[in-house]
C-alpha cells in the first residue's frame, strides 16, 4: 500500500513546532482580531476615546465571545463533565438553573434580582470582574420554560448579554485507521523521539468537521497534478465526473475533454489515469479515508481527490496538466 511513504519522507520536519491557536470558527476569529485592534489603553479607554462606558457598550459583544473562548479552552482541558454530572454529554447542553451574564456596570444588578423575584434569580458570583460576567442561579417559574426565561432576562436594561451555562467537552476525534499511531504530524505524542504536540493538532479539528463539505452543502473536491495514482485504492476515494458517459468519445458535459470520468492524463492527452506510487501516497496525505479501520487517516477525511496525471515530462505536459 503506497500511502506508507508519507509516514518516513519527511521524518526531518518531525521537531518543527507549528503554531497552534483556539479551536474556533470563523466568526470567532474576527472578534478576536476585533478585540485585539480595539485594545484598551492603560486608563482603561479606547485608543482615541474618552468615555469607558462607550467603550464596554461598543465592544461588549466582542469582550463577552473572548470571555466564551476563554471559558471554552479553560474547558477543553479539563474533564468534560463536572463533579456529580454523570450523564453523557450532550452537545448544547447546559446546566439547569444556571445563566451567565454581562451585567451594565451603570444599571442597578439589584433591579434585575427584583424584577425576577418571581423566578428567584440571583447571583452566585462574579466570573470576570475586567468584563462584569456573572454567574447567577434561578428557579424556572412553572408558566415559563427556560428559553422564555432567557429571552426576558436579556431584554432587561441592566443585562448586556446573557445565556445558559453550558457544558463542555473534551475535543479529541481519534481515528480508529490501523496505523495513525504513526502519523506525528497529525497527532505527536512523542512517538516516534520527536517533541510532543508538534503536529497540526488534527484530532482537535476532526471534532469540528473532518472535510467532506462546505458550508453550503458542496462537496469538497481536491486535484491533485502528480505523476498518476492508483485508482483502485482501497483507503482513497477519488471524484467521479457524473455528467460524462464512460468510453464513448464524446465530451458530455462540454467541457473541453472526452471521456474525463476518473480525471485527466496530460501526457496521453485522455481519460485514463496512469498508476504511480507518488501521486498515491500525496492523495493519502490531504484524503485518506479515516476511521474506516484501515491505512491511515487523511488531513480532510471526506473530500474526493481529482486525479490529474502530468506533473514531469515537459513544461508543456504542465501546463496542460
């Protein structure tokens, strides 16, 4: 099986540390370079502004995701249940009773327990004493549920942000393919003399998503230009051009190639891909099928490999490649 010579040609990158950051989407990223360009002078104001309260009104959306991320990695480390929780988690679940709040520092915290006398809310203690979050503790009234609750406790003048006190876990996918243990880059705990953790921090990113789509639905499909590939690969699931007929010399889907059902061989200038050891050992490093019991695991378990034969020869075979 080809896929063995990615895990011994580069042995030499096996100390390289890689730099490593907050397991987060997106959105969360561009509070964070938010909350960074926005930092706070040593007087506690905003570069360029001279009214604190401005400043906590202005950005409090992005200080309170900081303070979630915070709690997140805080949580991540530690046990993903807490003492005297033994049931099984589940994602989005929170502990009941409970709410985190970033109170108004100008708006009275008192009116808000009065307010919700009925509910008997109250706090429990201050968690961000920079950010004002609080933890506080309620008692659902029997006409509401917690959801109505919530909704009314952050439409409250003295409530800035508000939501329940959720559980955490652990995030960690590991692959069950037969020799991941090998795949330092992937996961290094060590095993092979390098240094621990210098590695890509895969596990962590299979627990949000392993590749096989985008966010609209579409499937991912990655080409790769190489000397050929072994198509029948049984830890390797290559695109299939579905809107092309098999040998029948016509170019269905117009698109400029005949017969281009498993990809494209610029050498010969046709459909049929040529088998090469390189091409397939690259295709198991972004691709290879994961837990599936077999081989090894792929940076991106799910997405389809376009097979592009042409990587040598001439510039021109390249270029057509």
């Amino acid at each position: 099986m080809y896929w063995i010579d990615c895990l011994t040609e580069s042995t030499h990158y096996k100390n390289k540390p890689t730099a490593q950051g907050p397991e987060c989407g997106p959105s969360l990223m561009e509070e964070s370079v938010m909350i960074s360009a926005q930092r706070p002078t040593g007087d506690g104001n905003r570069r360029g502004s001279s009214a604190p309260s401005r400043w906590i009104s202005n950005n409090r959306i992005g200080l309170f995701v900081a303070f979630v991320m915070l709690s997140l990695i805080v949580g991540l480390m530690a046990n993903a249940t807490a003492q005297g929780d033994d049931a099984e988690f589940v994602p989005g679940s929170y502990r009941e009773g409970e709410l985190l709040l970033q109170l108004d520092p100008t708006e009275s915290s008192a009116k808000l327990a009065e307010d919700f006398a009925d509910a008997d809310l109250r706090p429990v203690k201050q968690i961000s004493r920079r950010m004002n979050i609080w933890l506080y503790e309620y008692r659902p009234p029997t006409a509401k549920s917690d959801e109505t609750l919530l909704e009314q406790v952050r439409s409250h003048p003295s409530v800035l942000l508000g939501q329940f006190n959720h559980y955490v876990q652990q995030r960690v996918t590991i692959p069950n393919d037969t020799r991941f243990s090998e795949q330092w880059a992937l996961n290094n705990t060590g095993q092979t003399g390098g240094t621990p953790d210098a590695d890509i921090d895969a596990p962590e990113a299979w627990d949000l998503i392993t590749g096989d789509s985008t966010v609209a639905g579409d499937q991912i499909v990655v080409a790769i230009i190489d000397g050929g590939f072994q198509m029948t690969h049984p830890d390797i699931s290559y695109f299939v051009n579905t809107l092309e007929i098999p040998g029948n010399g016509i170019d269905d889907d117009l698109n400029g190639y005949i017969d281009d059902v498993n990809g494209w061989d610029a050498y010969a200038d046709d459909g049929t891909i040529p088998s090469n050891t390189h091409g397939t050992h690259v295709a198991g490093i972004a691709a290879a099928i994961g837990n599936n019991a077999l081989g090894i695991a792929g940076v991106s378990w799910g997405v389809k490999i376009l097979a592009v034969a042409g990587s040598s020869s001439a510039e021109a075979t390249v270029v057509n490649a």
